[in-house]
C-alpha cells in the first residue's frame, strides 16, 4: 500500500511513515524522513535561540523549587505535622529556606550542611508534637534523633538535656 507525504509530496511505501493511532489509516501524514528533519528544524529555532533557552531555564526553576516546596510539605504532613492552613505550612517551608534559620538546640545553620536537594540544603528537620501535630521548631538531624530516643525514655530526660543544651 502506498501513501502521499504531505510534506515531500512523494508517493512512498506505508512502511515508510510513522504509526499514528488517530490518523483514520493508522499512519502520520509525513513520512519518516521528513518528520525527522521537521523535528530537528524545530529544535533548531527553540533550542538554539539563547532567549528561548533562558525562559526554558527560568521556568524549569521556578517549577522545581515550587515542587520541591509541595514535596516537602506533602513529606511533612505524612510525618504528621498538622498546619492549620497552607499559609502556615509556606511560612514553615520559607523559613527552612533561610541560611539564618537555626536549630534550636545545637545552633547549627542550614548553610552547613553538606546534604543538598536540588540546591536546597536540608540539614534541618521540622520538630512537631506527636500528640497535637503541632510543629514546634526546627531541630537538625542529629538532635531530632536524639530528641526522639531521649522522649521515648522519659519526658523528665528531655526537658534537663534540653536544659543542659540550652546552656552551652
């Protein structure tokens, strides 16, 4: 069976084009050959334009921070942290982004961390109250383990190492 390429014009063999299950015989309009060439003359004028190319760069950011933003804070809930609305839980995740965010116990920062996500330190974790769902703080990883064992032995623990903490 023979088909016309509509963009060549030229009278070639069914095998000679594409499978498109839409196209009522099954088969794209252009024939193999010419839809390479259209693609690549496509990719030409978008990808090689260095104004095209930056928009390309700026939107593909600004959509990785913003997933990045929803991963977390997806990540966060399924933890158990209860905010009371999204405002709060940008406010949390905007706060993590600052370099002068500290932990609340040790002091370390953000910028000091050697862990990265897509440009993103993540040295700290966000503390909340296992029973509300509350969050409290932001506590790096280090002491959120320890904040974790020491509780589960006794609240009394807890409350004189954070005290001991507190004063160093």
């Amino acid at each position: 069976m023979n088909k016309i390429c509509t963009k060549c014009k030229v009278i070639k063999s069914i095998d000679d084009f594409g499978i498109a299950k839409r196209a009522k015989d099954g088969h794209n309009c252009m024939c193999m050959m010419c839809a390479r060439e259209f693609g690549r003359s496509i990719y030409g004028r978008k990808y090689q334009d260095p104004v095209y190319r930056e928009k390309f760069r700026e939107d593909a950011k600004k959509y990785r921070l913003k997933s990045h933003k929803n991963d977390k804070i997806t990540s966060w809930r399924r933890q158990g942290v209860i905010f009371r609305d999204d405002n709060e839980a940008s406010y949390w995740y905007d706060l993590l982004l600052l370099d002068t965010t500290l932990c609340n116990w040790c002091g370390c920062s953000n910028s000091t961390s050697s862990r990265h996500y897509r440009g993103q330190s993540i040295l700290l974790s966000l503390d909340h109250d296992h029973v509300t769902g509350r969050p409290r703080q932001f506590l790096c990883h280090g002491c959120n383990f320890l904040e974790g064992r020491i509780a589960k032995m006794s609240p009394e623990m807890l409350f004189i190492f954070k005290l001991r903490v507190a004063d160093l």
